[in-house]
C-alpha cells in the first residue's frame, strides 16, 4: 500500500473500494503530483461511482402524452395568449428574469476546437452564438429597460477560454455585472470494468456531469444567491447551441406566471416520428417528463390521433423557464438529486482511448420533480436551428438556412418587401429580436447579401 502524510483516509478509501491501480505511477510522481492525485481522489464519491457502474433499473414507469398549451388558433386562444404575453412583460419590467445558457458541453459532435459558444455562426457577419446571445440580451434589456443578469454555465476544460472571450468582447455591451460565468462540476468516466482510470499519471479522468448539473452549479457557484439578492425569480434556460433561442420570450414567461409553475418548456411538433428528441409525456403519478427517442417504444413512436397527428409529438426542444424558489428548493440541504444517465462512450485517456461510461445528468429530469409544470407549443422555424453536427443535420448550414428564413419572414411579417436579388438576409439582435422591432419604413437594400 502507498502512503503519503496526512491522507491516509483517502488511500484507506481507494484500496478498499479496489481502485488502487490508479497509483500505477505513483513512483514517478513528485511530491506535489502525488498531493494533487490525493487531492483528485479525495473529492470522489466512491459509493456513488459503484452505484452508478451497478446501474439501476430502467424506469417503465406508464405514461400517457402531456398535455401543452397549444399554438392559437380559436379567439379565446389568442385572448389567453395576449394576457400571457401582457403578464410577462410586465415581469420582466421589473427587473425580475434573468438568462441562463449552459455552455459547458464538449461539442464533439461539431468538431470544433474550444468553446461551441464561440462557433461563428452568423450569416453574413460571421457572429459567434455567444455574440447572438449577448446581443439579443443587450437588446431586450433595452427594449424592456431593465438589466437581465446574463448567467453563464462552462466546463473545467472551457471556463479560461470563455472567460478571455468574455472580457475580448467587452461582454457584448452588458454591465461586467450583469455577467455571471462559473464552471459546472465534473465527474469520474469508468471503463468498462467500473475502474477510475488516469487523464494523466497524477488526475483522474472527468467529464463534465451533464446540463442537468446545470442547477447544482447554479447553487453551488453562489450564483443562485446573488441572483435572489438582486431580487430574481425566474431563470430562463437555454442551451448554448441554438441561434434562434427567444431567450427573454414575454408569452412564455406570462403563461408561467399565470399557471403558477415551478418549471416551464417550450414544445415543437416533432417533424417526424423518428426525429431524435425526446417527448413531453405524464406518467401514471401524474407528473409530467419527458422520454428520451432511444426509450420511447416503437409503437409509441409512430402511434396517431384521431386527426391523425403523432400522439407523442411535443418535442422537448431544451428551452425551459425554473422559478428561483424552486431551483433552490432543488439544491437545499435535503435535496433531490436529479440522477444520473449513463452513456457508452470511447474515452480519450492516459494510456489511449478505451471504451467506457459516461454519467450526465439531464436539465428535463428536474420536471419531474414538480406537479406545477407548464408546457407551451411554439412552431420550430420561429426558435429552434441548433448546431449539433458538422454536416447534414442539424449543422452551420441547416442553422444558417434557418437564420435566413425567419429574418425574411420578420420583414414579410412588417410589410418590407425584399428585392428578389437578395439571397441572404442577417438581422442583427441589436436591429431587432422580434418582428415588432423592425422599423417602420425600413428599406432592404437590392443586393445579394443584406445585413441589417
Ligand atoms: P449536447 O447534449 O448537445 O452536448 O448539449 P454537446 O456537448 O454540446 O455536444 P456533443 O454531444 O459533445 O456533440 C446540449 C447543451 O447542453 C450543454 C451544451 O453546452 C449545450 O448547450 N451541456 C451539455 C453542458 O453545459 N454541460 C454538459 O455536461 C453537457
């Protein structure tokens, strides 16, 4: 057995729960590298690693589809609709939202080097998904004269690099205050044999725990304090890769506030059965959640209404609004942990990629810890383009298409005509992050690219 002064508890810990081998290179170890793999292993939840490489058994729970508000079409809708949107407006004029992307992702799928935020994903002006957000921030906090706190979750490996971005780009014109950037937590991948295994011969391999962990952060940051001094009681949730996102959507945030919710999501007709998101459902307890594509049975999958439309067709396109009271509710002393997902993934360590797990948890699991939850139909080409791959699907090029469209469709929407000759059309966050915001009068100019 190794020994180093003052941590026998923790080498005690690791012998006993078989994972010695990760002291393979303790002899080439100094001393300062063999006090940070201490360090390292110290913080490690042994017993919940063996949990989670035991697995638990799937949940088949029964469900039925969830019930959403959908898109208006009767007056009486569109009635509750403009009172929804009156409700949020009026909250956020008093300074009560803030905004919340989670950033921490790896963005293996993209391919790109360092953080996806910073991904150039602007038509013409080549703008990264970090500006658009920030802008679109700036913007509504101008147009709702208030300041919306702008919360920001990355990961160990991308915190430096977003924070130098940050502070290069001036924070895109908010208040260096109004600017909240703190790291999510990290936990240990296994192989395939439920070891620890080495990123380098003094640290153990991590990965970040998922967007889930995003309200563990959020609390454990001290972010979530500060937020309740400033007197915040909603968090708008978004994700760090879609363009599109209403980050401050006054509808949304009505309906919330109305309903009395702790959580809210946004929905989008699935485009077809197979599509890979995951659908809103109520389980037999009567709460309500959302099942993954990958566990929703085939017959499910496919299964229509009397009209004809998929039964379970509310897809969960990761946008969500948590009442300040309840986050903290969720990350309190006697708190309910959102669990963990575990994935088969290769795993780029020490000694060479290996197969292993991956533990993530996910931001959908916290609905179900809830009765008073709200689901809100919205149409996808209005703010859903998300960035996923490098190629086809769900890539620069699908969200770019994307981009151009509902810009075009903004200024259709006002009346401005748009000479046939333009094919490409960027309009900025700071011009208008509605259609209501473009001004009156406004010409497009007869070229091919117009930036407005
Ligand atoms: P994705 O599940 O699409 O993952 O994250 P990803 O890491 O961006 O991309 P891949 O799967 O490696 O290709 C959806 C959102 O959740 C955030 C991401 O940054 C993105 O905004 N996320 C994901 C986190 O903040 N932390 C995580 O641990 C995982």
């Amino acid at each position: 057995m190794i020994h180093f002064s003052g941590y026998d508890d923790v080498i005690n810990r690791i012998y006993g729960h078989r994972q010695e081998h990760v002291f393979k290179h303790w002899d080439e170890l100094n001393d300062a590298d063999k006090k940070h793999l201490l360090d390292d292993l110290k913080n490690i939840d042994l017993e919940l690693m063996e949990k989670l490489y035991a697995g638990k058994p799937q949940d088949t729970a029964a469900f039925t589809p969830a019930p959403f508000i959908e898109l208006p079409k009767t007056a009486e809708q569109k009635a509750a609709q403009a009172k929804a949107a009156q409700t949020g407006v009026e909250f956020i004029k008093k300074g009560l939202a803030a905004a919340f992307v989670v950033a921490g992702g790896q963005g293996s799928r993209l391919g790109c080097e360092g953080p996806k935020g910073m991904f150039p994903i602007a038509p013409i002006s080549g703008k990264t998904l970090f500006q658009i957000h920030g802008e679109k921030i700036l913007a509504y906090s101008r147009k709702y004269k208030t300041s919306i706190p702008w919360l920001v979750m990355t990961s160990v490996d991308n915190h430096d690099d977003t924070l130098d971005y940050f502070e290069k780009m001036n924070f895109f014109g908010l208040g260096k205050n109004d600017v909240f950037i703190f790291p999510q937590n990290m936990i240990p991948s296994l192989d395939t044999d439920g070891k620890l295994v080495l990123e380098n011969p003094c640290s153990i391999f991590k990965n970040p725990d998922g967007h889930g962990g995003s309200l563990a952060a959020l609390s454990g940051s001290g972010t979530l304090e500060k937020m309740k001094e400033r007197g915040i009681r909603l968090i708008s949730y978004f994700q760090v890769d879609n363009p599109l996102i209403k980050i401050i959507d006054p509808e949304f945030i009505g309906y919330h506030i109305l309903y009395g919710a702790d959580i809210s999501s946004k929905a989008i007709p699935k485009a077809y059965p197979e599509e890979k998101v995951g659908v809103f459902v109520k389980f037999n307890n009567g709460r309500t959640g959302v099942v993954e594509y990958s566990d929703l049975p085939a017959e499910k999958t496919t299964q229509r209404g009397k009209n004809g439309e998929l039964l379970y067709r509310a897809g969960n396109i990761a946008v969500h609004l948590f009442s300040l009271d309840f986050i903290e509710s969720l990350t309190s002393e006697k708190k309910i942990a959102l669990p963990f997902h575990t994935a088969r993934k290769k795993l780029p360590v020490y000694a060479g990629e290996i197969e292993g797990f991956k533990f993530e948890k996910f931001i959908f699991d916290a609905i179900t810890m809830t009765e008073r939850s709200v689901i809100m139909e919205t149409l996808r080409e209005d703010e859903f383009a998300p960035v996923k791959n490098a190629a086809g699907v769900d890539s620069p090029e699908t969200s770019q298409r994307l981009m151009i469209e509902l810009h075009k469709k903004w200024l259709t929407q006002r009346g401005v005509s748009i000479p046939q000759r333009v094919s490409v059309i960027e309009i900025s966050p700071l011009t208008a992050v509605a259609p209501e915001d473009i001004p009156s009068g406004l010409t497009v100019p007869n070229k091919e690219e117009v930036e407005l």
